[in-house]
C-alpha cells in the first residue's frame, strides 16, 4: 500500500451496503449458509480494548498509567422487516438448509451458538460464531409495516483473516 502521507487521494475502494447479506450456518461440514430475509441494516458491534490502570504512589509526572486489557467484540444490531411466516424468521422455520428446525425466532429461543457470516457487496466476508441475544418485533400500527430488531452477539474474536 502506497504511503498517504500528505497526500489528496480518492477513496477508490468504498463501497455501499446495498446487496449485502447476513448468513446463518447449518452446522453441517461442509457447512453451507443461508439468508435471513428482510434484513434493512446491519451495524457492526463496537471493538473495544480495556483498560488497565497501572498506576502507583510514584507514577512518573503524578500520571495515571495505563495498559491495554481484554479485547471485547460487541453485538451486531440488525434490523429488518418482520416476516413472521418467512422461514428464516419465524419459530417454525422450514426448507432444507439453515433454518430446517426454526428461523430468527427459534435460534433466539434456543440460545445455542452458531456460525454467521455478513456478505458484502464485493464479496467480502465478515465470520463470526455468536447467539442471537435479543430479538424484538417492532410497533405494530396501521401507518407502516412492522419491523423487527435482533442483536448477534460474537462469542469469540473475529475471524484474523478478516480485511
């Protein structure tokens, strides 16, 4: 990669999340991964370091000393269009692949940790193994579709072959 030291550049390689797609696992091998439907957004959870406070009585300059701690991996937030009788979303579930035993609904309920992948336009892929630790159907009117907001949450690091 060429230094951008100094330097006016175009932003060449961004991209737009249209397309993109979060993929559940069936848990097979080879295992292969499917699609929830009516996904709107996907936010990546924060990457946070913690801190450790090293400090002592005779920290150099009176100053706090610090340190890098544990590494978390927060929730990924998706919000999407309730279907509730779409296989990939309802407790039911259906078809042949991922969502065989249930879709959003009965993953929630069943608290087990699967294998999820995002699926980027350029075909980039963001693994991760994690539960579904919420999952909400949104207000229910007669103005507007109803939605639903679910929450991914890893339970281990990502993937360190990730872009």
């Amino acid at each position: 990669m060429a230094d951008r030291t100094n330097t006016y550049y175009a932003a060449e390689g961004a991209i737009h999340g249209y397309s993109s797609q979060l993929m559940v696992g069936n848990g097979a091998s080879p295992e292969t991964f499917e699609a929830i439907a009516g996904v709107v957004s996907i936010t990546p959870g924060e990457m946070s370091t913690a801190d450790i406070k090293r400090t002592h009585l005779r920290s150099p300059d009176a100053h706090e000393e610090h340190m890098a701690g544990l590494r978390d991996s927060g929730a990924f937030t998706v919000e999407g269009i309730w279907l509730p009788t779409e296989q990939s979303q309802s407790n039911a579930g259906g078809g042949s692949g991922s969502f065989t035993s249930g879709g959003l609904v009965a993953l929630w309920r069943g608290r087990a940790t699967h294998n999820f992948k995002i699926v980027l336009p350029d075909a980039t892929e963001w693994p991760f193994r994690g539960y579904i630790s919420k999952f909400q159907p949104g207000s229910i009117s007669g103005d507007d579709k109803v939605n639903f907001t679910a929450a991914f949450q890893p339970t281990e690091a990502y993937d360190a072959d990730l872009p």
